[in-house]
C-alpha cells in the first residue's frame, strides 16, 4: 500500500481492555497491575483486534497481543488494637489479605516478641489474658504494642502491629 507523504494512519479499536492505551498514531501503553490477581508465574494472553484506517477510509484489521505473567504480590496485613482491663482477658482477628494467593493456601501469622499473656495464632486469631498486669495502679495504662508478620506461600511478607 503507497501512502501519499501527507497521509496518515488511524489505529483504533472498539475493544475495552484493563489497563490498555491505544492512541490513534499506533502506540500503546499497557498497566499490568489490574492483573495482581494473577498468582506467581500464571500468565493471561489478551489479544485486541485493532483496525487500521488510512486517509481513504480503507480498513485493515491484526491483533496486538499482550501476555501478563503474575508475580507475587505482598500480603496486606491492618493493624489491631484492643483494650482490657487487669484480670480480664480479650480475643481477637489480625485481618490480612493477599490478592494472589493460591486457592490451597493460606496467610501465616508470627511474631519475635514475647509477651506475657499473649497467644497468637498461625491463622491471626490471637488472645490476650491481662492477668500478669496487676501491678498497675487504679486508672494507670500500659501500651504494649507486638509487632507480627504476616507470610503468604511464597514467603512474601508485610508486618503489622498488634
């Protein structure tokens, strides 16, 4: 095909992709991150028709084709707080999530400190007995602050406080 020296193309196409730019001279951007779902080394071929168009409204239509493969992404674990009194005892749920963790597998919850009263589980359940605390004096607080990480199956980690 001769295209005279004033001529242009137009690429266009009536596909919606996450993550795609395609701008009107051919060249394209992609954002890769709307697929973080996509587990380590699992890939996910998109293919776009794009038209082409010269300056005699004549059409030819070829795929671009873009593979994403997954990485691992980092869980995500949210802070906890909770309050007791001497002599009382609290549970409670350190929340984390991960968006490509495997079906068949799970996020594990650990901590280096070693606080009296404190038992924390691999799922993030956790309890706290203030029973070990009765030394403070009417209307005294005592912040204890655990920091914990939380580990997904690839041993990617992010820590959080307690």
């Amino acid at each position: 095909m001769d295209l005279a020296d004033d001529a242009s193309l137009v690429f266009s196409t009536e596909s919606t992709v996450e993550g795609l730019t395609l701008n009107a001279d051919g060249s394209y951007s992609f954002d890769a991150s709307s697929y973080d779902s996509l587990e380590a080394g699992e890939t996910q071929v998109i293919t776009i028709p794009v038209t082409v168009t010269d300056d005699q409204n004549a059409t030819d239509t070829t795929t671009l084709t873009i593979t994403v493969t997954g990485t691992n992404d980092a869980p995500v674990a949210e802070a906890a707080t909770g309050a007791v009194a001497e002599d009382a005892s609290i549970t409670g749920t350190i929340s984390a999530s991960d968006v490509d963790l495997a079906d068949d597998a799970s996020l594990v919850f650990s901590t280096e400190s070693t606080v009296e009263g404190l038992t924390l589980n691999a799922d993030g359940s956790y309890s706290f007995d203030a029973s070990s605390y009765d030394s403070l004096e009417a209307g005294e607080t005592q912040v204890i602050t655990i920091p914990v990480t939380v580990t997904d199956d690839q041993n990617a980690t992010d820590t959080t406080t307690l």
